[in-house]
C-alpha cells in the first residue's frame, strides 16, 4: 500500500475458495489489518476457513450477507462467474458510499457487461480484475499465500472507472506478490481464449475421446509423462470450465475455428508425407515454445510436491 | 540377468544420444561387465560419450562400423527410425551367428517392416523394442543412468523372433529397472499414435499457430502454466518427431481425424449453449484424468530441477 492511503478495515470475500482464502492469506502475510469477512455458499468450507484463520468472520450467502458491503472498504468476488449477476444484483444499492468492488474472474467481458447492468451508481468503484493464477486443488483449505507471488494480475477497467479504485486494487495485488497489468476487457478475453480457454478445452476433449474408447484401459496405461503434463489441465474443475467456455464463448470458437484449420493444415501435410512443410511447422513451434520457456521460469514459490498452478 | 544366462562380452550401440547412452549408464550401474561400442554420426558427441564413460569405444558411421557387429552380443538401434534402413542393411550380413539386435524406436511396424526386408537370416534375433521414457534434451551428455527406472519398454516381437533373444532383450532392459510389456506392433503404433503421438502434434500445432500470430508477443506474455504443461512436448526434436509422424502416418492420421470430430463435437456444444452436455464432456474428462493420475505417480526418479521425461 502507498504510504498515504488509508488502512482498510473491512474487506468482504465472496467466494472462499483457492482464490479468495489465498488473497486472504496473502493479505495477512502482508500485514494486511482488516477484518476479513468470508461469505460462502457451504458451512463447512466456511468452518475450514476459520479455522485456519483465514477470515475472521463467516456469512452464509443464504443469509443477507449483502449487507455486510455497506460498511466494506473492499468486496472480492470470488466465486464462480456464473453466480456474479445474483451478486451484483444483491449488492446494488447496500454497498457504501466508498466500497471499492473488484472480482477474480477469468472472463471479463461478461462480467464488465453484468457490472454495467446492475451495480448502478457503484459502477465506478468496480475494478474488474483476474489472477493468473491457481491449481487444480478447490477450497478454502486448497489456498496459500504464495498463490500469486511473481504472477500477472490484469486489471480491466472502465471509462468511467475511478483512478484511485484502480490503484488501490493493483496495491493490494501487488501486496500479494503479483505483478499488474491493465488490458481492455474485449483484449483480454482474446488473449486467454488463446492462451487457456483453447488449451483446457483440447485437454478436455482428448482425455474424453480416450477415455470413451473400448480399449480406454489399453491406452491409458501406455500414457506417461508427455501425456500426464499435456492432459494435466484436463483434470481441473467441469464447473468452472463450462462456466468459462460459455463466458467467453465467442472468443473461444473464434480460436476453435482458427485451430481446426490449422489442424488441417498439419493433416494434410502428414497425409501427403511433405517432410520439408511438417518440420517447418516443428521447428518454428519448438524454437517458439523453448524461447517462451527461457523467458518465463517456472514457479518456484510452491514446492515441489505441492500445489501446481492452473492458469485460468 | 538370469543366473544360467552367459554373461555379455561386447554390446554396440548405434546412435548414443539420450536413450542409448542412459542405457549404456543403465547397464554399467547395473553390473554389466560388457564392452560398449558407441556407433555415431558426430565425432563431438562420442567425445563426450567416451569422457563420460558412457561407452568403451567410438565409432564413426562413416566408417565400417558394421564390422563391430559381428563379434557382438548385442546390437541396440537408438538412431532417429528414418535412418534403421541404411542401417540394417549395412549391418546384414556382417552380424555374428548368435548377435542379438534390438532397437528404441517409438514407432514399430515400419520398423519390423524394414528388418523383414533387410535383415534376412538375421530376422529372428531381431527384438523390436521401445523405451517409454525420455527427456526433451539430446545427446550423450543428457543420458543418465535412473531414465527407465519405473517405466515400460515395450517389445513387439514377431512369430519368428525366438523366444530366448526376447527373454535375453527383457533381462537387460529389466536391469536398467523397467518393466517389460509385448504387444503386436499394429497394437503399439495404434496406442501410441492416441496417447502420444496426437498429444505431440497438437501442441505443436498449438504453439506454431500461435507463435505466427501478429499479436504473439502479447499472447505468449500472458501464457501461464497450463499453457505451460500442455505444451511443453512442443519443445521436442522437430526432426524427431517429423520421422514419428510420417513414420506412423496412418494410425496418426485416423486419431487426427477422430480428434478432429470431437472438436467439432465439443464445439457444437459451446456454440448451442449446451450447458449440461458440455459439463457431462468435462466432467468425464476430469474424472478419467484424475483417476489415472491416481493410479500413475509422476516420477521421483528425476530430480525436480533435472530432465523431464518426455514420451515418445
């Protein structure tokens, strides 16, 4: 935090799952002082959340929990974009007059879109955001603090967004270890079409494909490790994906589209043994990608055998 | 080894890069007392294998390193598969009347196809075989001795392979600490071809369209590591894995074409809004995935920060 802004002393999380607890947790590692109240849509991950001290308090979502924002400085929603209209819907017209709201959701456009729809006159004290970061581990007790260490946090924000709502939300990331970036909502949802959403959804329809066939059994034990980090992402959570995949369902047929034609190209090329096009196409790919991996270390601020980061 | 199998005197290993040098390592920590010849296309890289104690002798391709093989226990081919036919055919002939040849090619019916036509009296000492393991680095230096520790080799020896040169093959191979499965080599092109040779050329596939992008610096900035795992087989040998596709080219081609369905498939659902049939899509894929990592640990053998095995 900048020396002169003022200490926060409420901060509502909706959503205490990975993301929210390790926000929390990140937070108190930064010496964060407010009190963290979580709201969930499940007793016992809230239990698990007390517990470990990740929130101070817990609200119910079945309860009025909207009334908790009124004296909030800061509301993180947290919780599976599909569940962000009847947030904001609850919210409208009880948040204070200075709660600064800002979301971790991995699709923007839509959630900018429902923003604009029902958060009225608290419209410019939204700050839409997105962690990249996560693992295929859900639950409060899946969170830690050093979830966003050396991550990008993008910021998206509107015309009409409020200067200083955007800086204090990229302070409280970057408090969290996390480098932010600012993208236009519609540049964003392109960009992780690309980068994600395309790749979780090859990942998922492979391991399906395979995992339909009669001799599945045959083929799975014969997997190894290209296989295991290639379809690792496939093993993540069928909710939030659909949920992604329908948000950003433009975006991402526009990539599916671009990708089976490319498909095709490669096809025709192994069909009509072109040695010299297919190693064309080889080579620019693997000097791509190992000059990506140069550039981009992996993770060092989990260990080993812990949690593995799943982009989303 | 069995205790009634003699002991091996001399083992020529043609090609000594990743895989044929970790087998020379696999079977020295092992006990083997053999001499090892190391065959090579370049002088620097048998340097390296000779000052590493990888092998006993270099020898140059370019000169009659098919005389080495007739004094010979043991021949391993871990060449890239495009060069086994001027291989065996140099070597037919001039193979000892005992000489067991086995080879690593991650391909194998146009490898038994090419020992049918050249290898003549030769053929039944002749034990197809595939190490599933391997990293994405090249070369004598990359080899190390735990690489097939806990994986499979699969053989695929033909109706005239006699049964004691596949005993004596599996021995050594069980040595180096795999473990040893058969299979027709239709069967091992078909699995192959779905659980890694697909998986490689979509990544490739991935990362090449990508990378030809105007707005591939921004795209690959944000790229994190789902995108990461998924497509890190992408950074492999594209020399290497143009031989396997064309080499495999029909059982490729149909999963290419199965693949491709699917995608339409799973896009269908996306584009239709189809909530539940997407769902019940991803949902059987993260099942699948995560029981198969259950009953698959990655591999501790490797240390975190060493190579990474990489399926061929």
């Amino acid at each position: 935090m900048t020396a002169d802004a003022p200490a926060l002393r409420k901060i509502v999380i909706v959503g205490v799952g990975l993301i929210g607890a390790s926000f929390a947790l990140a937070q108190r590692a930064a010496g964060q002082t407010a009190t963290i109240v979580g709201v969930g849509r499940g007793r016992a991950n809230l239990d698990d959340a007390l517990n470990a001290s990740v929130i101070d308090r817990a609200v119910l979502l079945e309860s009025d929990w909207a009334a908790e924002t009124a004296d909030a400085d800061l509301v993180l929603l947290a919780a599976p974009v599909a569940q962000f209209t009847g947030l904001l819907v609850a919210m409208a017209g009880r948040l204070g007059a200075h709660t600064i709201v800002t979301d971790a959701g991995s699709t923007k456009q839509d959630v900018v879109a429902a923003a604009r729809a029902h958060l009225g006159a608290a419209l410019p004290r939204f700050v839409p955001g997105h962690p990249i970061a996560g693992t295929e581990h859900t639950g409060a007790k899946a969170g830690f603090a050093a979830l966003f260490q050396g991550r990008n946090v993008v910021l998206t924000p509107l015309p009409e967004t409020v200067p200083t709502a955007v800086e204090r939300v990229a302070e409280l990331w970057r408090a969290c270890g996390a480098q932010v970036r600012e993208l236009d909502p519609a540049v964003h949802d392109r960009i992780f079409a690309a980068v994600s959403h395309l790749p979780h959804v090859l990942a998922f329809a492979l391991v399906e494909a395979l995992a339909m066939r009669p001799d599945a059994e045959d083929i799975f034990r014969y997997a190894a490790s290209g296989f295991r980090d290639f379809t690792r992402i496939a093993a993540g959570s069928p909710e939030m994906w659909r949920d992604i995949a329908l948000a950003n369902r433009a975006a991402l047929l526009a990539e599916l589209t671009a990708y089976r034609a490319q498909l095709d190209r490669v096809a025709a090329m192994i069909e009509a043994g072109d040695v010299g096009a297919l190693e064309a196409v080889l080579a620019r790919a693997s000097a791509a990608r190992r000059a990506w991996g140069a550039r981009h270390a992996a993770p060092t601020s989990v260990p080993a055998d812990g949690p593995r980061e799943s982009q989303t």
